[in-house]
C-alpha cells in the first residue's frame, strides 16, 4: 500500500492543482484514519487509506456544478472522478467499489455500513472537529473516539 499511497497522494495533489485547503484536509483525513486503524482490527487498510485520500474529490465538480461544496454534491460527483483515477492504478473492480460505495455517502452515515466506512467517517469528523469543533457524540467508531480524546 505504501506506494499505492504515494501515488494516490500525488494524483489527489495533481487533482486539486493549487488548492491547499483541500490537499490539506484529505492529507489531515487520511492520517487520522491511519491512527483509527491501530484501534480497529476489522477494517481494510488499503480501502480505508484509498477513500480516506480521495473522499472529497468531488468538490471542485460540485462547486462547479452546483455552486455548493455541499457533502450531498460531493457525495454525487465524487465516486465517478476517484473510479477514474483509481482504474489508472490498475485496482481490481471489487476493491474500486468499495472505494466508491464509501466516497459516495461520506456525509451519510448508516447506508455503508462497514467497518471501512466508520473509520473514514471518524478521520473525516476529526478535522472537521478541530476546524468546527463538532460534538464528540457523532463517532461511529471507538477508534474515533479514543483518537478525538487525545487530541481534544
């Protein structure tokens, strides 16, 4: 996964061209969800690194579309843009879904109901807690509740 990961990170980089903020925050997402993993054994890490990385790269589409970053428009436009990077690394189709099923309700929790899903939900709500100090009460994981604790 390690180079898988790097290439990820360059293509998301690619991406996003000059918008930090957003390089920023899915860097930020996906270093918390390697810290979740350490707690949650049920999990896939190559799954969980891969949607953590891309999670939210639909929202350049969704601004654009929509004029909105809104999590549904990411949700929307998001899966189709991460399923064509992803098909350039070559990843077998079954892994692409799941990836793709997890990037598609990102914002929604309750309708992917894995452990994958959980673990990208609590890296996501940890930056989002450090930059809009949300409510501890909404982690669906003990991992993310135990990584929020350190750091809050």
């Amino acid at each position: 996964m390690k180079n898988l990961k790097s290439r990820l990170i360059k293509r998301m980089r690619e991406y996003f061209g000059e918008d930090e903020k957003r390089i920023r925050h899915a860097l930020r997402v996906t270093k918390y969800a390697e810290r979740i993993l350490q707690y949650e054994k049920n999990a896939d890490r190559d799954i969980v690194l891969t949607a953590a990385i891309l999670h939210d790269i639909g929202i350049h589409e969704a601004e654009r579309k929509y004029g909105s970053s809104a999590g549904k428009y990411q949700e929307r436009e998001g899966p189709s843009i991460a399923r064509e990077i992803l098909l350039k690394e070559e990843l077998p189709e079954e892994l692409v879904e799941k990836i793709c099923q997890i990037i598609a309700h990102h914002h929604t929790p309750g309708i992917v109901d894995t452990n994958n899903f959980r673990i990208v939900y609590d890296a996501d709500l940890i930056v989002n807690l450090e930059d809009k100090e949300l409510s501890r009460g909404k982690f669906l994981t003990e991992g993310g509740k135990k990584v929020a604790a350190v750091i809050f």
